[in-house]
C-alpha cells in the first residue's frame, strides 16, 4: 500500500492548479524538497523524487530571473517524471508562464493555503507516519492516566472485561483485539485502532459494544504511546511471583524494548484494580520514585540499624 499525491490532496485539502490526471502517483520518499539551489541553476544533487515545495522565498527568487532562464529552470525541474508534486504554499498562484511550462511538463501543480514552515511540518509528520515501521499487536491497549497500556494474554482471561472495567472508571480505549504498533523512531512506539475496530470492544456474552456511543467521546483516543504491557496469567499454585517489583522484563516490538509485567489472575482479584496500580506505579517510576527499591533500601537500613 502507498500514499499517493491524492491521499495528501485530501488530508491537507489542497487546490490542484495543474496535472489532475497524475494524482494517483505513488510518494515514495518520506523527505521534502525546498528546490532553492535549483532555481540558481545547481542541479548537480537534485532529490527529484521527493515532493518539491515552493514558498515566497523560491517564488521570490523565481520572479526575479529572466524569462528564458525563468523556463530552462523550469523545465529541469519538472523534467523528471518521477516527482510526485510540486506544492505552492501560503496561497501563492504561479504566473502563466510557470503554469505553461507545467502543462507543457505535464507536472502535478497544488496549492495550499497554510505557511511554509507549518505546512512542511505537518506534511513530514503524515509521511513519517506512513512510512514509519509497523507491526500488529493482539490484546487491549488503553490510556490510563497517561500512561499507555497493552493489557495481553490467553484467550478467556478477562482483557476485555477488564479493559470495560477500567473505561466505566474513567480510562480510554485506545483499540480492542488489534493493535497496529507504530515505531516513529527507535524508543517511540504508538498503538492505534485499525479503522474497523475503531471505538469498539467485544465482551463475551454481551457482544461488540461501542465505547463512543456508549460512555462518551473521553471514553476513547485515536492512539497512545506504547509505554507498559501488562500480561494476564491465570494464578497457579505453587509458582512464585514477583511480590516486591524489582525485577524488570522488556518485550521488544520492533526495535523498542517496552516494559512488561505479569499479573496472576484469580477468582476475587480485581484485576482492572491491578492493572490501574501497575499503570501509576510506571508513571511514578518515570519522574524516579520506585516503590519497590524505597521498601529495600528501609529494610536495608533497618537491618544495619539492628547490627
């Protein structure tokens, strides 16, 4: 699957100018161009595969030229086929000549209304969205104050009754079953909803349910950073858990290493309890106050006090 120079016409609700029949191009590269050092005639490192896009500056300085090099430059710019587009912002109209040389080039021409800087900025976001490096995830992921939880685990444990528990106490969905982890840089890993399962969770017995239309619009997010996986387990006998919170395991999703804790599940526990607890007990730990490490280093002293 690829964006096309439709996709971004639609997200970014750009004016097409020229080249309405190119519109289906696939974008191939994540990178913008600013073609400054083309329009002085320097062509020799030309990303010509990249969305070229013009601000008052290249405008500025193109009005400047005269109208032969004005057009040699021109057409080296739209030369190669294989760039997507060619962006005006800030509401800019290329004059006839330019638009003549583009029909003739037969270059996709748009328009936006937004400054340079903002516009670049929000279209390097959606790219690098697009073109960032992702993977499926089953489980429940949810936002609880402020941290964002992966609940996971057997099939019948209680994620999805849980996962409704802790939406009735006030936490957001973010995505039920599926959950596309996206890495936006190594370190930075966020969960959203495949558009199917969007604001939705199945609870057995009761069916899918929608969360939106059920408790509310704060009742769900579109995504979350991925920051705890919480596994489900059902309580076995005679195994032995971790009781104080010093050991520490990761799970790796791409190339992000995630921290993960095993809760044991039992009749009488409740378990959406728990999973808040282990949420804020994160969060503590994320501005350095271990609960776990404080109780160690009491006993510690206390301890050497008693020598």
């Amino acid at each position: 699957m690829n964006v096309t120079v439709q996709d971004i016409i639609e997200k970014f609700k750009l004016t097409i100018l020229n080249g309405k029949e190119h519109v289906e191009k696939a974008v191939l590269d994540e990178s913008l161009s600013r073609p400054a050092l083309e329009l002085a005639g320097y062509f020799e490192f030309y990303p010509s595969d990249r969305i070229q896009v013009f601000g008052l500056k290249e405008m500025t300085f193109l009005s400047s030229l005269d109208l032969e090099t004005k057009k040699e430059r021109l057409r080296k710019l739209f030369a190669d086929v294989k760039t997507p587009c060619f962006i005006m912002t800030r509401g800019l109209i290329p004059d006839e000549t330019f638009l003549e040389i583009a029909r003739e080039m037969e270059a996709t021409i748009l328009q936006s209304q937004q400054t340079t800087t903002f516009f670049m900025g929000n279209l390097v976001n959606y790219l690098n969205d697009f073109f960032a490096p992702r993977t499926d995830l089953h489980g429940v992921m949810l936002d609880i104050k402020g941290v964002g939880v992966l609940i996971v685990g057997e099939s019948s444990v209680g994620k999805s009754e849980a996962a409704l528990e802790l939406i009735t106490r006030g936490h957001q969905l973010v995505s039920d079953d599926r959950i596309i982890a996206i890495e936006k840089e190594p370190g930075l890993v966020v969960g959203q909803a495949p558009k199917l399962l969007e604001n939705m969770i199945e609870i057995r017995g009761v069916g899918v349910v929608n969360v939106l239309s059920m408790y509310g619009a704060g009742a769900v997010r579109k995504r979350k950073r991925l920051e705890l996986i919480v596994e489900l387990v059902d309580w076995t006998k005679g195994l032995e858990y971790d009781r104080i919170g010093l050991s520490e395991h990761k799970q790796t999703i791409l190339n992000t290493e995630v921290q993960k804790i095993m809760l044991p599940v039992r009749p009488g526990r409740s378990v959406a309890l728990l999973i808040e607890s282990a949420a804020l007990n994160h969060r503590l730990r994320g501005v350095g106050i271990n609960s776990a490490q404080e109780f160690i280093d009491r006993l510690t002293n206390q301890i050497k006090g008693n020598e």
